[in-house]
C-alpha cells in the first residue's frame, strides 16, 4: 500500500511538472523564446569558464588578493587588508547541515548538495580572512559598503584603516 501510494504521488508531480512546463506564452500574449548558446572548443560557455576560472584562482596555493571595504556614500576606502589565500563567508561549513538517515525512502537524498569548491553552507553574514602576516580578520558586512576583492592591488587615494601597518603600541 506504502508503494502504491508513492508511485501515487510521484505520477502526480509528473503530471503537475509537465502541466506547469508545458505554459510557454505569458497572459500577455508573450512567448517564451530560446537562444542558441555556441560553446568554446572545450565544450564550456563562457560562464561556464568563468566559474571554473574563479574557482582555480581561489584555490591556487601561495595566492595573494587585496581586501577593500570602500563607503558607498563616498567612495572612500574604509578598510584594507592583504589575503593569504582567500576570503571565507562564515555560512560556508565542511559537512551538511542535514543528509538522509538510513531507512529514508530515497537513501541517495541530500537535501544539501556539495558545491563547486568542495563546501556547504551559503554565503555572508560576516567574512574572514588571515592577511600576508597570518593575522586573522573577521568583518561584518553592513549597509552603505562596497566590498571588492582583487588578485592585484588598486590605487587608492587614501586608506582610513590600513591593516598593512601593523599593530599600535
């Protein structure tokens, strides 16, 4: 009976997805409409690029970014910090939050997926950071900044905290 009623609700939901992908035309009249995308000679589009670029430059052993918080009022460069390696959200984890136990219907079912860079977890709340010296750096992200990371640094013309300088006495 369990079974019957599983093979139930799974035609349903076939039925219903097809139903909701088969609207193709707006109440407005609209179509949808499709491209063709030409991919590179690896196969890849170019987002597709993109994302394996970033994912290679944030995991490249001995790399060096530049850390910029910059008031979107001003454009005054609040912050500045060297990174030794890469800037971390503090949503990211190393396990899932949540996986199927044994004896789940579906025993396959994760319902958080490992991502592209071997993580799980979302991105935001706070970063951190260790800088060139092997300090740790922990900053909140709040309203009225920009943050701007970048493989090489940008001239500024001023700095209001500039991590670089070291510790007061």
């Amino acid at each position: 009976m369990k079974k019957l009623f599983i093979i139930i609700i799974a035609l349903l939901c076939i039925y219903g997805c097809n139903e909701i992908a088969s609207v193709r035309e707006s109440n407005s009249g609209v179509q949808q409409s499709q491209v063709t995308i030409k991919t590179q000679a690896d196969g890849r589009t170019i987002e597709q690029q993109n994302i394996a670029n970033r994912l290679l430059m944030d995991n490249k052993v001995g790399s060096i970014k530049h850390f910029y918080v910059i008031s979107a009022y001003s454009g005054q460069v609040l912050i500045y910090s060297t990174v030794n390696g890469k800037v971390t959200s503090s949503g990211k984890r190393l396990s899932p939050t949540e996986q199927a136990k044994k004896g789940d219907y579906i025993e396959t079912y994760y319902p958080e997926l490992l991502q592209d860079d071997g993580t799980y977890g979302s991105s935001v709340e706070y970063l951190y950071w260790w800088d060139t010296k092997g300090i740790y750096h922990q900053h909140y992200v709040s309203g009225g900044q920009i943050v701007h990371i970048s493989d090489q640094p940008i001239a500024v013309k001023n700095i209001v905290i500039n991590m670089e300088m070291g510790l007061s006495n």
